[in-house]
C-alpha cells in the first residue's frame, strides 16, 4: 500500500521531462533553499506588509514604538533597510548553493 502511494504521489522521470524539469536527487536538497529564499523576500524586502509592522507604514520616517527591537529600528525605514540588506547577504549565499546543487553553473540561451 505504501509503495504505490508513494509512486502516486512522486512525478515520475517521463512525467518531470514532459513539464522540463530534470529528476535530480540534488534539484530536491536545493529546494528547502529555494523555500527559505522565498521565506527572505517575505522578511526582508516586503518587511512593511508584515502583520507586526504594517501600522507603520504611514509614518516611515518617524520613531515607533512597535519597532523600537526591531533590526535598525525604532523608524520603519532603517528597520526596512537593515532587513533587505540582510535578506540580500542570505539570498546571494543562497542561489549560489542552489546553482552548485543543481550543476547550473550558467544560464545558456538556446
């Protein structure tokens, strides 16, 4: 029961050509990657949005006591900044991990 659950579950080689992607074991390690660099763009470059912050988006300039802990804080803007620029150091160390795992080295056009 297990086997074909799994094997229902699984794409297989065939089905992963068909929609262009290459059945690696290495494309599965780098996608707990690519997860966590979809993860720092939700914390860093679309800080503002966050639930904790979003009261401050029309004061950006300004001190707020929500953000006074806050990386760069107590004003929305350096706490913005900080954060983008921290999730930028991340998401370079990140792609360049998921292009060693995935043996893309560069981009070829065809």
């Amino acid at each position: 029961m297990t086997r074909t659950l799994a094997y229902a579950l699984l794409p297989t080689r065939r089905t992963a050509a068909r929609f262009g992607f290459a059945w690696r074991p290495a494309a599965l390690a780098a996608f707990p990657v690519a997860v966590l660099v979809v993860f720092l763009m939700w914390s860093g470059w679309l800080y503002p949005l966050r639930p904790d912050t979003v009261g401050a988006v029309g004061h950006p300039v300004t001190a707020d006591p929500a953000l006074a802990g806050a990386w760069g804080g107590p004003t929305l803007l350096g706490a913005w900044a900080v954060h983008a620029l921290v999730a930028l150091g991340m998401q370079v160390i990140c792609m360049a991990m998921i292009r060693r795992l995935t043996g893309q080295a560069t981009a070829r056009a065809i």
